[in-house]
DNA sequence: CTAGGGTTAG
C-alpha cells in the first residue's frame, strides 16, 4: 500500500526539484556555489538523493576547483557510500597527491565488500603509480582477478601502466604476453616502460610490431628519445610520422620542439612554429613554454618574446621560461626587467622562477642583485630556499671571485651539499685558478661520482693550470683505469636547415679537406695577432706540438672553420657545442670575430658566449 | 575510467 504522505504531485515536484537541482549542479564552476546548493539540499531532503551528493562529490574531488576535505566531510555524511561515491573519491586523492588516502579507501571498500566496477580499479593503480607503490600494486593486482576484471581493458591496462612506469617492466610484459585483451593503449604503456627506462631499441621492437600506431605511440618513442640524450633520433621519428599520415598534435608538437631546443635546430624549430599557426592549434601554457624554450636555446630571443606576448594565459612556467631565455644570453637586466614585470601583474615566482633569476644574475655578474633576491626567497615570497638556490649563489659569488664566500654558504647551508653545488665552487676555482681548494674539492668529488668523466677533465685541468702536469696526467690515467669515459665534444653548425656536426679531431665531414685547410689559414692570420695556443686544457698524454694540433681540432673550431668558408662575409655564425667551450676555443674565438668581422654566437652546455669586435658577452667568466 | 607534454643550479 501507498503511504498517504507521499501523494503523486508531491513526488513530482521533488522530482523535478532534484533534476533541477542537477543541471543548476551541472553548471557549477566555484566551491560556494556548491556550498549553496548544498544549503538548499539540506533544506529540501535532496541531500538523500545518492545522484546528487555523488555529483557534489565530483565536483569536490576536481584538482582546480574542488576542496577535497570537503569532498571527505560529505562522503563521511552517508551512511553507506555505494561504488561511485568510492570511486570518486580515491580518484580525487589519487589525482591530488594524497595517494596514500586512496589506497587507504581501497581498504575501507573491501572490508565493507563494497561492489567494484570497471572504474575503481583504474583510479585505484593510479594511485599506486604516483607512489611507485609495488607491494601495493601486486595485491591489487590479485584482487583484480579475484574480482573478474582480469580481462578488462582499462584493469590490464593500468596494470600495465603501473608495473611499466615504476621499473618492473618484465612484469609488465609477462602481464601483457599473458592477456588477450590488447590494445593500442596496452601496446604504448609497453612502449613508454622501455622508453622512458632509456632501454629505446626494446622500446623500438614493441613500437615497429604495434598493429597500429596512433599520435601517442608516435609520441612516446619521440620523448623516450629526448630522454635519453638522442634528439636527431627524436626529430627523424617526427618527420617520419608525419610521412605515415599521421598529424602531431600539441603534445608531439612540445616534445619535438624540446628536442630542437637541445639540438639548437632552429629551421625545425621555425617550421613547427609555422605549423601550429597554419593549423589554428591554440598555443596553451605548456606549448608556449617549450616554444619559447627552444627560441631561447636556439638563440632567438625576439621570437621568444612574441610568442610569449601572445600567449593569453601567462602561467608562471611562462616567465620563467622567458627569464630563463635571458639568462643564458647573459641579459641579466632584462631578466630582472622581466622579474618585476611579473609581479606587477599579480603573478608570483615558484622555485623554478628563482633559479632563473638567480643564473640570470650569476651569468651576468650582478653580485647585489642576486644576493638581494636570494634573501628575498624567504623573507619576501615565503619559500623555503631549495638545494638548487644555493647552488645558484654559490655559483654567483664564485664567478664574481668570492671563493671563501661561497665556500662559507656551502658549509652553512641547512641541506647537505651535493655534487652540482660543489662543482659549481670547482668551477669558479678554475675560472679564478685557485688550485689549491680546486684540487681539495675536485679529490672530493671524483671519489663521490667515480663515473662522471666531466669531474675527473675539471680536476685534470686546474693541476694543468697549475702547471703540475704529473698529477694532471695522473687525474685522466686514474679516470682511463676506472673505466669512465668522456663525453666526445661535438660541435653542429646549420646551414639552410642542414645540420653539420663535427667531432673533436675527425675528418668525417665530406669537406674535411676544405676545412682543415681554412683552418691553417685562419690560424696564420691569428699569428699574426700574438696568439699562443693555451696548452693547458689539453689532452695530456701528448708532447706540445701534438697537444696543439690537438686544440687545432677541437669541434668548435672546426665547425667555425666550416661556417667561415660556406657563408657570406658579414653573415652571423651559429654554433652549438655539447660540452663547455673550451679557454682556448673561446680565446680564439674572440679574435676571429674581430679578424674576419663576424659575429659569432655560440650556445655551449649551459649558456650563450656572443662574440664580437673580439670581446665576448660572457665576460670571460663561463 | 587506462597510454604521450613545458620551465629546473656545475
């Protein structure tokens, strides 16, 4: 029998109330117009309807928006949350970097029995993956059979996605050989696993036997590329997917211009600029930031600036990108210029910000400033200075020369010093030929990092500018023993769109014959200006004539040579060198600029040296 | 609901 309280016209009007209330929900975008509604829940008996709290919920759990607490105080107020309600919430705090919460709500749900569906399990393991959480993974793992979802798609799939992106990609593949539901998404996470563990020629073997390839797969080997230092591989693989038909959208798009941004290819880097203007692709924060990333890396700072005056939404990724920009030019108050820029406009500096201004200062050499905006952090902005900070400032008061200075920060900063804030002293050591606390620290940190072949070539070279050659000889047989290897430097020059590379001593370049050639006559004029080879940065095991054929062909000189005689006289010469030039390099360099009227501009490991009239913007401390 | 993105000190 029918209740007689609750008539048929009652019933409607609280039916049509309630999808009412629904689409008003629908429509909400700020956390008081929840509240409000919420309000009027509690007023009306709708905060009964499990459709309206689980939106409420939803709308609660959203990273922008949402408050998660109060996610958690509504889920608290019903009696018996059904699967949605679970799974919203271990979403919101699987989404929210309380990974842990949800995984702890995981375990209300099994001991309450409450039923799973084709959702939990997805939102779940992205839990488990932001918190490289292997036990955990497992467990479920075996709930997911238990449960009957051992054939679903997204289950096996973000199992996948687990076991592949936190290291355990045997399991991955064990997993993925086993299953029968596979697809194009189950493909790529095996893809991504071996990509992005440096393992590209498995990665590879997957990526060629896909049944299919969408823009993901394409993607994911492109930045599996970036990743692991092998950016002509990266930008062959974007030509070659778009041969296949298939059209970069704005994630491939970054991913490539990141790696022209390593590479220094600005004719590609132009060409995927034009792209995304020809086809309307909306320039959104993250693509704006690598664009202006690669302007800046690929020496183009007026681009940089237009495509960051265009992009709408200025996140402070964006600043600090363009900040960043000016500070391997060596512009530093340009990059202090654009500091304030930001502010004024209400958007504060993160971490990465600080960096940026801080190596704007350091490689430009304003001592006060930096060391004004570094006290700042805390005082100010009411960050905490992070490891990279001091080793910014350790870097800054190095390269002015105040050795004991920055030595003082190192022994009195909070966080233990690691190796980059150390090598950046070791560097300001040989810049200020300090030998003394270069050798102590070099010791240090060679018996630190006993496989980084750039500490025991540091070390090497200031025994050299010592003149102690024993030792400097010692430094690289004791590096030759270990087994560690020095990354060869290469030097790329490009000219319409072709990218020359050269490596230190090679005749590999067709035209080798022609270069070598240009270079002897480049360095008779330089003879004539009182130039002495600067023999100690030089490979030690050989005699003196030998060392300076060696500096003869150090890449960057060759490739100046090459670009000397393929370009016409006046016409700026680009170079980019995968390690740091070196003293004698950047000597000569200096006087080519000034002898043959050009000007030179060079990016290397860390920063820009604009030659020009013989000087250098660097200031000669690099 | 599952897969790919940018800025980061020597």
């Amino acid at each position: 029998m029918t209740p007689i309280t609750s008539s048929p016209t009652k019933q409607l009007s609280l039916e049509l109330n309630a999808s009412k209330t629904l689409s008003v929900l629908e429509r909400c975008s700020k956390m008081v117009e929840i509240e409000q509604i919420q309000a009027h829940m509690f007023k009306t008996g709708l905060v009964a309807d499990t459709i309206l709290v689980s939106k409420v919920l939803a709308f609660c759990v959203s990273p922008k928006y949402g408050n998660l607490e109060h996610a958690q105080k509504v889920f608290d107020r019903v009696n018996t949350p059904n699967t949605f309600m679970y799974n919203t919430m271990i979403k919101g705090y699987s989404e929210n970097n309380k990974s842990e919460k949800a995984l702890h709500l995981y375990q209300q749900m099994l001991q309450l029995s409450v039923p799973h569906n084709s959702y939990t399990f997805p939102f779940l393991l992205k839990a488990c993956s932001s918190l490289s959480a292997m036990e955990e993974t497992k467990q479920i793992h075996a709930y997911v059979v238990k449960f009957g979802f051992g054939s679903e798609v997204y289950a096996v799939n973000s199992l996948l996605h687990v076991y592949a992106s936190s290291g355990s990609i045997e399991t991955a593949r064990l997993l993925f050989n086993q299953v029968s539901e596979r697809d194009i998404v189950s493909w790529n996470s095996m893809v991504d696993g071996y990509a992005k563990f440096g393992k590209m020629e498995i990665a590879n073997e997957f990526f060629k036997n896909m049944p299919t390839k969408n823009v993901i797969s394409w993607t994911t080997m492109i930045s599996g590329y970036v990743g692991a230092g092998k950016y002509k591989e990266a930008l062959n693989l974007f030509q070659e997917m778009q041969l296949e038909g298939v059209e970069p959208d704005k994630v491939a798009l970054a991913s490539t211009l990141s790696a022209c941004a390593y590479l220094g290819a600005l004719d590609q880097g132009r060409w995927i600029h034009a792209y995304i203007d020809k086809t309307g692709i909306v320039i959104d924060p993250v693509l704006g930031c690598a664009l202006i990333d690669m302007f800046a890396k690929c020496g183009d700072m007026e681009e940089a600036l237009r495509v960051f005056k265009k992009v709408k939404k200025k996140e402070v990724s964006l600043w600090t990108a363009l900040i960043y920009g000016f500070a391997i030019h060596g512009h530093g108050r340009e990059a202090l210029d654009w500091f304030e820029n930001m502010q004024k406009v209400g958007t504060k500096p993160n971490h990465v910000t600080f960096t940026a201004i801080l190596t704007a200062c350091s490689y430009s050499g304003l001592v006060d400033e930096g060391k004004s905006l570094f006290e700042s952090i805390k005082r100010v902005h009411k960050l905490r200075p992070r490891i990279e900070h001091y080793g910014c400032m350790v870097d800054l008061l190095g390269r002015a020369g105040a050795l004991e200075e920055a030595k003082g920060l190192i022994e009195e900063m909070p966080v233990k010093p690691n190796a980059v804030v150390w090598g950046a002293l070791l560097n300001a050591c040989r810049i200020h030929k300090n030998v003394e606390l270069g050798t102590k620290i070099g010791k240090v940190l060679v018996e630190e990092d006993p496989d980084h072949g750039g500490r025991y070539v540091q070390l090497a070279s200031i025994h050299a500018a010592a003149g102690d050659w024993d030792r400097a000889v010692e430094t690289r047989r004791h590096m030759k023993e270990r087994g560690v290897s020095k990354l060869p430097g290469c030097s790329a020059i490009s000219l319409n769109g072709v990218v020359h590379e050269f490596l230190a001593g090679t005749k590999s370049h067709p035209q080798a014959k022609q270069i070598y050639r240009m270079w002897d006559s480049i360095a008779e004029r330089l003879e004539k200006e009182v130039y002495k080879p600067a023999l100690q940065s030089l490979q030690l095991d050989l005699d003196d004539e030998a060392k300076e054929m060696a500096i003869n062909q150090h890449s960057e000189k060759l490739a100046i040579a090459f670009g000397l005689l393929r370009t016409k006289p006046g016409t700026t010469i680009r170079v980019v060198k995968n390690l740091r030039i070196c003293e004698d390099c950047h000597t000569v360099t200096k006087l080519i600029s000034k002898i043959y009227d050009r000007e030179i501009v060079m990016r290397d490991r860390t920063r820009f040296h604009h030659f020009k009239d013989g000087k250098c913007t660097c200031g000669d401390k690099w």
